[in-house]
C-alpha cells in the first residue's frame, strides 16, 4: 500500500503518549503507533457495524447469514476499501 504524508496537529500529552510508545519499543516510530491506532479505531468501526446486528435468538439461519453479508459488505465499502466498488473476495 502506497503511504502519503499527512500533517496533523497533537496535543503535548499525545506527542508524549506516542514516544513513550516508542520508548517502550512497542512501535518503531511515531507513525507506525498513528497508523496502529488507526487501525484500530477501524476494528472499533467494525465492531459497532456487529452490534447493530442485533439479538440473533430471534433471527432464522439464513437471516443471520443474509444479515453477516450485508455486515461484511458495508464494512468493506465503508471502511476498507471505500474506493473500490465491489468486494473482490466476493
């Protein structure tokens, strides 16, 4: 994947937080532990698309799987690969 630079703005206490991280050796540099989190908050994005999912018990098999479809579908579109058009695993 192509990386581009970004300029962003952080607070003192979020510099200092991403090179304790650093220190720490759980990340190579600053931009790794950004994109980690990154990353992150996106699994946080999926995960909320899986609780809108609902109460299963009340679901038939097929819903559940027609359900988990249209979950997967939108968190590829909206989330992974918002530019393509189709899930290429489809």
């Amino acid at each position: 994947m192509k990386m581009q630079p970004v300029q962003v703005r952080l607070s003192e206490e979020q510099i200092e937080m991403l090179d304790r991280k650093v220190r720490e050796q759980k990340y190579p540099n600053r931009s790794e532990a950004i994109r980690d989190y990154l990353r992150k908050a996106q699994l946080w994005e999926v995960l909320e698309k899986l609780l809108e999912f609902g109460d299963v018990e009340e679901q038939s098999d097929q819903e559940i799987q027609e359900n988990l479809a249209r979950i997967r579908r939108s968190v590829y579109q909206e989330i992974i690969a918002p530019d393509l058009e189709q899930d290429p695993t489809e």
